[in-house]
C-alpha cells in the first residue's frame, strides 16, 4: 500500500513539472522510480542463505517471540501459530487486523500457511527440520535461534535485528533496542533506590501434572535470569539449567533450599495458577521464609516469559512495580 502510495505520489509530482516547462519529455526522476525493490539476501542462525525480493510484508510466524518482534517493528504478520495462546500470554505486543491462525506452534498447517501465499516465514530453531523442509516448498524461511543460555538477550536481539533487515524494519529495531535499555537503566535505579539492590530473587512458574505442582526455575542462563541480572538482582537458584532456555524442574521440597528471597512468579489465568491453587494448603510452601514474609509476587497476565525487548520491558515494569510496593 506505501509503495503504490509513494509511486503514485511520484507520477503526480512528474505531471505537474511536465506542464509548468511545457515539454513532454520523461524527467531524469522517473527512471529511478520505476527500478524495482532490491534484493535482499540474509544468512539465518542455521546457516542458510534466504534471498528475498525486497522487504517481506506477508509474513507467517511460527513462534510467538517472532511475532511479537514482528508486530513491535511495525509488521502484522498474515498467519500466526496460537493466535489465543498468544493473545493470552503477551500483551506488550497485541495482534491487530484480520490475521490467520496457522495451528500449533510445534505443527503449524502447511496447507493453511501456503493458502496465505506469503513472502517469508519466520520459524525458529525448535521447530523440526521436517516441518522447516515442507515449509520451505511454499516460501523463504528464515530460522532464528529459539533460545541460547550462553547470552539470552544477545539471542534476542540477533533475531530482532534479522526479522528487521527482512522486512526493512531495521530503523525500528533500533529504537526497540534503545527503549529496552533505557527501560533497564530505569528499572535498575528503582530497585537501587529502595534498597533492593544486590538483592536475591527467584523467578519462576509452575503448573500441574498428576496432581503433581512441578515448579520450573529461571535460573541465570534463562532470559529472565539474564534481565534480573542486569537490573543488578542476584539469582537465588542454585539449580542447573537446559543449555537452551536455562531452565530447571523442581517440586516444593527443592524450594526449601532459597531462604529469605524475593520469589517472583508468572502465570495466567488461563492455564491456572498452582501457586495459589494446590499449593496454597501445601505445609511446606507455607513454611517457606519468603512465603511468610509475604514475598511472593505474581505478575500480571500476559508476561511472556520467552519474548522480545517488548516483553522484557513489560516484565522489568511488573517486576519493578511488585517488589517496591
């Protein structure tokens, strides 16, 4: 629409300069306003080379932190995997206009994404290579790493900064860039001025299985553990986490090992919250030193926990909010 806009604008602009030098010959102008968009050529996490024609405005997304990255660029991407999941677990960066659900993020419907006939799709690496090779048979796909414990938010802003050259967006990135770092310098302020700098904190969720509260730790190598870190908070988890999300499993036992922290959980109403539900009535949770002090912090809705700058600037708030109170 912007480009037929601007070359539309650009005829109009060429007519009336024809008519004031009464001549008709083509102005030197219009030559260039006719070439075609320039190719675009990026090389993905995986190593693969995608050229494109020029910046990609049908996008699908089959992972809900490229979508965010997508919508927060300016992007409204024309199919999306879990369009509810995600309308209910990341709000800084809500979907607008009529956009096509695609399926599930692990098995999204390759029928229903080649109907969209789009320019690119952008998956990450936690998608199967056999999803990626159907995919691929019906547009560019762009595979952006899923998660790396080694440096999370670098992770996060190269598959920003990709999605940005793929659809020209890349000036936009750079101011997402620089208002998550200003939103940590902020966030990290606030918490030095009441006193809370240096202190210990546990992020966290948990769900149930079995009648069983499993208790998934944040620990450093985990984008929020990275983002506690920088907003100058020491990670209490002593646990291990997965090379990828730097994540670890526990029960309420494995709890009793935090002492006086300040325990910061996410949840959604959709899926529940074990937190206030099974465990409530639990006697060791109870027990728990930060429980009786009353430092449990449930965020708001809509927190996505694996997200963009945008989601990290939304948790850094929430989190900032909640432990200053």
């Amino acid at each position: 629409m912007r480009r037929h806009f601007l070359a539309t604008a650009t005829v109009a602009v060429a007519a009336l300069s024809l008519a004031a030098c009464g001549t008709t010959e083509p102005s030197s102008d219009d030559s260039s306003a006719s070439k075609p968009a320039e190719k675009i050529t990026l090389t993905d996490a995986k190593g693969t080379k995608v050229t494109l024609d020029g910046p990609a405005t049908k996008v699908v997304a089959t992972e809900w932190n490229v979508v965010e990255d997508l919508v927060s660029l300016g992007v409204a991407p024309v199919g999306v995997a879990d369009v509810k999941g995600y309308t209910a677990w990341n709000t800084a960066a809500p979907l607008t206009g009529d956009t096509k659900d695609i399926g599930t993020r692990g098995e999204p419907s390759i029928d229903t994404v080649a109907a969209l006939a789009p320019d690119l799709v952008v998956a990450t690496s936690d998608l199967s290579p056999a999803v990626v090779k159907q995919l691929r048979k019906v547009a560019p796909v762009l595979e952006l790493t899923a998660a790396d414990a080694a440096d999370q938010i670098g992770t996060m802003t190269e598959g920003l900064d990709l999605i940005a050259k793929a659809t020209g967006k890349e000036a936009q990135a750079d101011t997402l860039k620089k208002d998550f770092e200003a939103s940590v310098a902020e966030g990290k302020k606030a918490l030095a001025d009441a006193g809370l700098g240096g202190a210990e904190i546990a992020s966290a969720d948990g769900y149930v299985a079995s009648n069983q509260v499993s208790i998934r730790a944040y620990t450093s190598g985990s984008l929020l553990g990275a983002v506690n870190e920088r907003l100058g908070l020491k990670n209490a988890w002593t646990v291990e986490g997965d090379k990828s999300y730097g994540l670890a499993t526990t029960d309420v036992e494995g709890l009793t090992g935090l002492g006086d922290v300040q325990f910061a959980y996410v949840a959604n109403d959709v899926d529940g919250d074990a937190f206030t539900g099974p465990l409530a009535k639990n006697a060791v949770w109870k027990s728990l030193p930060f429980v009786k002090d009353g430092n449990v912090h449930r965020l708001p809705d809509g927190v996505w926990m694996f997200g963009g700058p945008r989601s990290m600037e939304a948790y850094i708030d929430s989190l900032v909010a909640a432990l200053t109170k």
